[in-house]
C-alpha cells in the first residue's frame, strides 16, 4: 500500500512541474475522452513507474488511482508474452 502513496505522492510533484502550457491541453484532451467514453476518470499513465503524468479535471481520488496502479501492473505483466 506504501508503494501507492509514492506513486501518487511524485504523480502530485509531476504534474505540478510539467510546463504551464502543456498540463491544460493534456487535461481537456483527457476531459474529451472521459466524455465520449463515459469513463469516470481517466489517467495517462508511464507503465514503467505507474506515476500519472496527466488526469482530467476531476479529483484524483486514492482508491481509483490504486486500482489503476494494479491494473497497469498486472497489464504489463502479461507484456512478455505480446513480443
């Protein structure tokens, strides 16, 4: 669970320090997709660290971020077999 704080700790430190011209296009890109997929949140995620770069504009909360992190790990551990 520690592993999920700093994931989510350096994704917060992340977005913070992307340029201030790049996170609002990123955001309404990832708006647009939440809307036409009806998703209720959207992350863009590095799969190697599982640190989000981006979110859409609602609140980050912690146990749909956890869950990603798993997903993006259990997804990539399948990776080896897709090569």
């Amino acid at each position: 669970m520690e592993h999920h704080l700093l994931q989510e700790a350096f994704s917060r430190v992340l977005t913070r320090l992307l340029a201030p011209a790049c996170l609002p296009f990123l955001e309404e890109l990832l708006n647009a997709f939440c809307g036409s997929s009806h998703a209720s949140k959207v992350f863009l995620f590095d799969t190697r660290t599982k640190v989000y770069v981006a979110t859409d504009g609602s609140p980050v909360d912690s146990t749909t971020h956890n869950l990603c992190c798993d997903y993006v790990h259990m997804l990539g551990s399948f990776g080896s077999l897709y090569k």
